[in-house]
C-alpha cells in the first residue's frame, strides 16, 4: 500500500507547527505516513487541490476554515452546527469535516475545574466554534469585542455581548467573570493588551485565572495576569489537543489521544 499523505492548508502556513507534530506521530506509532504544508492562496480551489494533490486528509488554518466547511461532503455535528472545519478527511472519494479547535480548547482549559463564568476577549473565527462549545458545556459565556461588527452574529445567537465603548458604560466592578480569555491576536505580533487596561484592571483581580490562545510568548495580557498572581495559561496546550483530535480522524480511531500525545508533545521541545 502506498504512503498516506496529509497537509495543512491556509494561508500563511510557513509558521505552524503541525508538521511537526503529525509526523513525530506517525514516525512514533509506525504509521507509513507524511505530512506537508501547502499555501492556498484562493479558498475556493481547496477540494480540486485536496485531490489533485492526492492527499488523505489535511487541517486547515487562515483564512479557509469556513472555505473548507463548504467544500466537505459529509459534515460532524458539531461542525454542522458552528459552520467551520479544521480538520478533513478522505473517505471513499467524500469529504469528512470536523472541527477540532473547540475540544482541544475545552480540554486545555478543563484543569481549570472551578470555573462557570468566563468572559472572551474577541469575537473572530476562534471564538465563533469555542464560545458555542463552551455554551454547550454549561459554561456562560460574554463576548467583549473592540468593535460591533463580529459580534453581530453571537448576539443573535443570544450571547450576551459589548464591545468596550458599551462595556465601560456599564457598572462593570460589579461583574465577576471566573475565567478571562485572550482570543484576540492582540499580542501576537505586538504588545498590545487585548481590551483597555481600565477594564482589565478591574476583573482580572476578580477572576480565578486567565487563559491566551497565542502560544511561544508571554502576551502582556499574560504578563499583567501574573502581576495579580493568577493562574496562566498560554495556547500551547490547545495547539497540542486540537492536533491530537484531529490525528484521532487521521488514523481512523485506532489510537487514543494518551497513546498519541507523547509523540505529538515532543514537537514542543523542539524548535
Ligand atoms: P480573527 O482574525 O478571526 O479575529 C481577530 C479578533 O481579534 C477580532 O475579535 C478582533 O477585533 C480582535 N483584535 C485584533 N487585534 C486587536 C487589538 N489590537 N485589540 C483588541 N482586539 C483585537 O482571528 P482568529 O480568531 O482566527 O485568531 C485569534 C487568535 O487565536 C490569534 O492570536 C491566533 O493566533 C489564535 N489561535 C490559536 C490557536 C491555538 O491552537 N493556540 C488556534 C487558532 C487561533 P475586531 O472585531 O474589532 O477587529
């Protein structure tokens, strides 16, 4: 039988680590298997490229998660219900698509144990999948958003939502939220806080920890957490998960998530 091939698709791809990660994976548990990256400048041609490059299966990163979500078959509930894919696979000729961002940020932040409220910072494509999980998890979860724009849709959804301007017209010392989460790319390639310091100066004293989705660097969001000596956590783990989720649809079930992690984990000791 012929070597499975796999890639991510997006645009950047040249950053990610998830070559790494899947072909530590599979050299590890002794799968015949390779995994590329592929930058796909127009979205629409993702299907045609999926086959014309003769792939198994592929993740998708910027900006073509919801590209990828049209271009699928068959669709996981999951995926089916928030509209956007990371993770395809090649059955009999159809697309499968998933979605494996959202539990992999559930389990990273399932240490966390304590927490029912939490608010995001941002309403981009990150928050779109996690915030509806999250909410069907039992957690209550706010948007504070800088602009009205993206929140539209999460309002409707019936989120409770405020972009800053709204939020610093509330009394907001008297909301509490239990967890905090960067999922702005404030920070990323800046030092910018992800909301105004006066609000965050405010809740992060009242939180029980604060959570970034940027991973590799401490974010001064991170970094004003620690000053109130909460708990931190940065995006690592969520990269981590969501790859070892979307390896589980890769290698159809065989393995289970502790028996790939190792594997995966080492991609993060290397640089
Ligand atoms: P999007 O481009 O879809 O959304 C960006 C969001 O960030 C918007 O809400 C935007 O607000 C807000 N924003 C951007 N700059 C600022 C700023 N200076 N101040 C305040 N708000 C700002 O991004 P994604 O959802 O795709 O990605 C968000 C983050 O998640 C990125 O940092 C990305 O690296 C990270 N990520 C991490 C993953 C992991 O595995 N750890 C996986 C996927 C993403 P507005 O609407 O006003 O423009």
């Amino acid at each position: 039988m012929s070597k499975s091939l796999f890639a991510l698709f997006g645009n950047p791809v040249s950053h990610s680590k998830s070559p790494l990660m899947h072909n530590l994976a599979f050299r590890g548990l002794g799968i015949d298997a390779c995994y590329t990256r592929y930058l796909l400048a127009n979205g629409e041609r993702l299907k045609e490229m999926f086959f014309a490059l003769g792939l198994k299966g592929i993740n998708i990163t910027v900006p073509h998660k919801e590209s990828a979500f049209n271009a699928c078959d068959i669709l996981d509930p999951f995926a089916q219900k928030i509209g956007v894919v990371n993770t395809i696979v090649e059955r009999e000729g159809k697309l499968y698509g998933y979605n494996t961002d959202a539990p992999g940020f559930l389990k990273a932040i399932s240490e966390f144990t304590e927490v029912k409220t939490v608010l995001f910072l941002g309403a981009g494509g990150t928050a779109q999948s996690t915030s509806r999980l999250l909410r069907d998890e039992g957690y209550e979860v706010t948007l504070l958003n800088r602009s009205q724009a993206r929140l539209e849709k999460y309002k409707a959804d019936g989120f409770e939502t405020y972009t800053f301007e709204a939020f610093l017209s509330t009394d907001f010392s008297s909301k509490a939220y239990d967890l905090i989460i960067n999922m702005t790319s404030a920070g990323l390639e800046d030092e910018n806080l992800p909301a105004p310091k006066e609000i965050l100066n405010v809740l992060m004293p009242l939180s029980k920890a604060c959570v970034d989705v940027i991973y590799g660097k401490e974010t001064p969001f991170l970094k004003l957490a620690k000053s109130y000596k909460k708990p931190t956590k940065d995006g690592s783990d969520m990269l981590l998960y969501q790859g070892i989720i979307a390896f589980e649809h890769f290698s159809e079930y065989r393995y289970t998530f502790n028996e790939i992690k190792p594997w995966m984990q080492k991609a993060f000791s290397l640089s």
